[in-house]
C-alpha cells in the first residue's frame, strides 16, 4: 500500500474511534490511562497514534492478562482500527489448539450460529472464558483470511511433561530465574524441581510454537497471547526466527503505570483499569 494511501486511510479511520468504556474499576485515577508508553522514546502517545504505527507492520504480538476484559475490548478495537486502514490478512490466538484448526477452516465462510453451538463446533477449551473471546474469536472468522492456532495441543504439552527437552541457549540466566521464580509463585510454592522443569520445558515448547506459527502466518498477521508469552525478554520473541522481520510488541497493562517497562521488554504499553486483585493461592486452600 503507498505510503499516502495508508496515511489517509488511518485518518478517515481515526473518526468515531473513541476506545471502548472501561469495565474495570481500579486505576481510573490515572492521567495516563488509556495512553500508550514507547519505551524506545520514553513517551506517551495516543492509541490511535498506535494504530499508525502498527499498520505497516508485518507481525505485531498483542499481551494480555487474560482475566481483564478491558484487555480483550481493547484487542478488538484495535483490530478493527487496523482492518480499516489496511486488510488483517490472520489473526492468531493462544486460546486455540491445531487440533482445533479443521474446526475453524470449517466455519470460515459461513454464517456463525450461536454461543454455545459456535463453541461445541469449536471444541473451545472452557478454561478460555467465552464472555472475553467469544468477539474476537467471531471476528477472526469473519474478517481475516485466515484465523489460526498458536498453542500447542494438550498431547504435546503432556508429552513434553513427561520427557521435558533442555532448555534453549537463547535464554539468558535473568530470564531462566524470572520464568522460574513466575511458574513456582502461580503454583503457590507446591511444586518441586521435576515439576518446575517440566514446566519451563512446556513453556519453551508453547513459546517456539507460537513464534513459528506467527512468523509463517500470511502478513499483516496479528498474535494474541498472554503477557508473558508476549514479552520479549522472556517469552516466544526469544525463539523469533533471525531471518524474519522482529515482531512489534505491545503490552496490555492493568492499573496506575508505576514502573514502566524499557525496550528489552516491549515496545509499547498499553494502559488499562486493573481487575480486582484476586488470590489464587487462597483459593486453592479452600478447594
């Protein structure tokens, strides 16, 4: 697309592109809220600015928490600013499994039935909650060419389980002990070494799945993922193929903007309200 085009395109775009009511109800105090931290530039910028920037980009990685529904409005606003200034040719989700791509090829092309018979015919996985994904899953089957699985399926991550692989040279030591120390504080301290292992292993192998998925996706292709699995010093950015172009990362971020992340992380943060904190580990008390 010509460079003048796509820069009128993004104007006429940018009307009626007020971002979508918040939901969440902590840090709307924030002066920065809604705004977007370049960590390259150590500035501020609007979202439709983003948006500006993300649309000449072959591979852009989007990082959520998944259990903020601020995060997923906001993935669909962004998707359908993009789609208007140029056409998202695949969307990719960490939410599906390449079991479940013949199911997707399936639908793609016709008219979608309902929730719950749209998820049956899905085989959509009940630990991804519906209420979040269900538009953006409905929007990559009707709008891109192609909507596509970046997991990796429960048999391989059993496998991996099993008989963890070692572990890539390409992580370095900070990277190893936060992945560590991150999987040990979700499993609230019970878990031994074996587990911790096959852990890492299985988020390696999920990583270089997803890497390997975005970077053969039709372009402009579009990943959304977890924030860890997101982050560049961490996450499937690690396992980015050399010869292909770097992926953009942008992260979503929930609450007031404290710490701000630097380049080694992301390259844009996107700020959002929070979700009431909730405490999984006390939850696994009572269970």
């Amino acid at each position: 697309m010509k460079p003048m085009l796509l820069v009128l395109l993004l104007s006429l775009s940018a009307c009626g592109a007020s971002l979508p009511s918040w939901q969440g109800s902590a840090g709307l105090a924030d002066p920065h809220l809604g705004q977007v931290w370049v960590t390259a530039e150590q500035r501020w910028i609007t979202p439709q600015a983003l948006v500006e920037r993300l649309a000449p980009a072959p591979y852009v990685v989007v990082g959520e928490q998944h259990d903020n529904p601020d995060h997923h409005a906001l993935q669909l606003w962004l998707l359908q600013r993009l789609q208007a200034a140029r056409p998202q040719r695949s969307l990719l989700l960490e939410m599906l499994q390449p079991a479940q791509q013949a199911r997707v090829a399936a639908l793609k092309g016709t008219s979608l039935p309902g929730d719950a018979a749209l998820q049956e015919q899905l085989d959509w996985q009940p630990g991804w909650d519906w209420a979040m994904y269900g538009p953006l899953v409905r929007w990559g089957l009707d709008v891109p060419a192609q909507l596509l699985a970046a997991n990796l399926d429960g048999d391989t991550m059993m496998a991996l389980y099993r008989r963890p692989p070692p572990l890539s040279p390409r992580y370095s030591a900070e990277a190893l002990r936060r992945l560590r120390d991150t999987i040990e504080a979700s499993h609230c301290g019970r878990i031994d070494e074996q587990q911790v292992t096959a852990m890492l292993a299985i988020q390696q192998a999920r990583d270089q799945a997803m890497a390997a998925a975005l970077a053969n996706a039709p372009t402009p292709a579009l990943l959304l993922a977890g924030n860890y699995h997101a982050r560049r010093d961490l996450g499937m950015p690690v396992h980015w193929p050399q010869a292909s172009a770097a992926p953009v990362i942008v992260q979503l971020q929930g609450g007031s903007a404290g710490a701000l992340p630097g380049a080694q992380q992301t390259d844009y943060l996107w700020l959002t309200p929070a979700t009431p904190d909730r405490d999984y580990c006390a939850d696994w008390e009572s269970d």
